[in-house]
C-alpha cells in the first residue's frame, strides 16, 4: 500500500486513482483517502468500502457518481446487497439506487477536541 492512502498531503484524504490487482483480478477506482474492496474467489465484488468515492469498475461491475459520496456497499447473508451513505442529504445517487434501495445513512461525526 502506499504513505498517501493515509492521508500524507491531505489530511482529509489523499487521491486514490488507480488500477490494482486483487487476487489477480484488475480493479480501477478513483476516490479519497481510503477504499476496501472484497471479491469472492471468481473475482466478483462482495463487498466494497470507499471515501470520495467517485468511480469504481471490477469487470463488469461499474459505478461512476457524478459526486464523490462516502459509502459502503455489501451482499448480506442471502446475496442482497446492503449499503451505507455517509454525510449525503436528498436522494441517494442514482447509480447506487440502482443497486439497492436497502441503504443506511450515517452522519458524519463530530471531530474530536
């Protein structure tokens, strides 16, 4: 991994934009600061997790938000998938709608003293 997924120029999040290999399948993503990503054994997304994110592609797995959006996204135990916003007021974007209607808001919390 590299020092800037920590967030070494920003400390909001450095740029994440790249195309890395996971268990030899390609994944292109574009965010900020941090992104998780789990495949099954086939390669296909199970479960991803992404700050900024504005762009991901597994395959023919693809989402492109015309904002970066914190999220997180999962199949439950039954194969549906499950996601999290955080920090987005009105409807949630509607490429990740089409994947869901099953999401969870979460505010941003307050930062420390």
């Amino acid at each position: 991994m590299s020092p800037d997924l920590a967030g070494t120029h920003d400390v909001s999040g450095d740029p994440v934009q790249t195309t890395m290999k996971i268990s030899g399948h390609d994944v292109t993503v574009d965010a900020m600061g941090i992104v998780g990503v789990r495949l099954d054994r086939n390669g296909q997304l199970v479960a991803l997790a992404a700050g900024g994110l504005k762009r991901f592609e597994r395959g023919a797995f693809r989402i492109e938000l015309p904002e970066r959006t914190d999220m997180a996204l999962w199949q439950d135990a039954t194969g549906k998938w499950r996601g999290a916003i955080q920090g987005w007021s009105g409807p949630v974007p509607a490429p990740l709608a089409a994947l869901t209607d099953q999401w969870q808001r979460l505010a941003i919390p307050s930062p420390l003293p």
